[in-house]
C-alpha cells in the first residue's frame, strides 16, 4: 500500500481500507480530550503503520494521542514523532494573544465558535505557525497579517490551507 498523508482537510483519496483506517485516527485524535487550537496533530497511514506527527503544549497529549490510535482495529503499529513544545510563560501570553487577535477579528469571529476551530496556533520560542483550513484567501491572509501585528512574535509561517469549495463559509 501507499503511504497517505490524511491532514486537517482530509485532502487525498486513499484506499478504502486506509481511508476507513485514516477517518478512525482521524476522529480519535479530533476527540481527545486535552487537544486545543494550540497543538498541531497529523498522520500518515502506510498500510497498518500510522505515524503521529505535529506540536503539543501538554506531554499527556503526546502519550494519549498514541494508546487511543493503538487501539484502532486495523492499526498494526504507531510511531509517534509529536514533539512537545518547551514550557514558556511568554509562550503562553503570546497563544492568548494570538487568539485574541485571530479570531477578535471580525471577519475571522465566525469561525472561533465552532467545536474545533479551524485555524491552529503553534508558538515556540517566539515564532508562529498558523496551520489549518480556512474557507477563502481573504481569511488566510487575515490570520497571517493580525498574527504578525502581535507584540512579541519573532516570525509568523501561515501554512493555512484554503478550501474553495466552501463557498467562503469556512
């Protein structure tokens, strides 16, 4: 089989057994419970390997998002490659602030109240990494300007992915 990448959007059509495998891990690691809008999780399915990948704020996170993906039928094995971002008290101003700067703004407000917001945060050290889904340009390029208006970020990568065939409503 063929290793597949499954990312926030679901972006590639793999296999029926992986894409089955793929939705599971998919839902599993959306549900846990300590997973906010300031960690970055993803995966790849290659047949019955599945590799974690992405940033987290609390080590728990690290160690649950690997037993409940263990526990997938059909998942021969996991390797898990999520780092843990260091522990950083200006860190942390710095999410809060982002946040509020993200999502404060009006275009961008619709999109705070969903379950899971769309666009992840990732501060370390300083430097900014939005990543995520957003319904248009106009949203990405809105997230990227108020993170980089935020006193105290180094560096900002917008890695926001915009998914057209919303029609805009993210």
């Amino acid at each position: 089989m063929m290793a597949t990448q499954i990312g926030f959007a679901g972006d590639r059509t793999p296999e029926p057994a992986v894409s089955r495998i793929g939705q599971e891990v998919q839902r599993e690691l959306l549900m846990l419970p300590f997973h906010t809008l300031f960690d970055c999780l993803s995966f790849r399915v290659d047949g019955e390997t599945i590799t974690l990948t992405g940033k987290v704020t609390r080590p728990t996170l690290r160690s649950h998002a690997e037993n409940v993906i263990k526990k997938i039928e059909g998942v021969g094995n996991v390797v898990n490659e999520i780092e843990l971002l260091p522990f950083s008290p200006n860190d942390d101003y710095l999410r809060l602030s982002l946040y509020r700067a993200i999502y404060g703004h009006t275009v961008l407000q619709k999109l705070a109240i969903r379950a899971v917001p769309p666009i992840h945060i990732i501060v370390e050290r300083g430097n900014v990494t939005l990543e995520g889904v957003v319904g248009n340009a106009v949203e990405k390029t809105i997230a990227g300007m108020q993170a980089n208006g935020v006193f105290g970020v180094f560096s900002v990568t917008n890695n926001l992915l915009v998914d057209d065939a919303t029609g805009g409503d993210a």
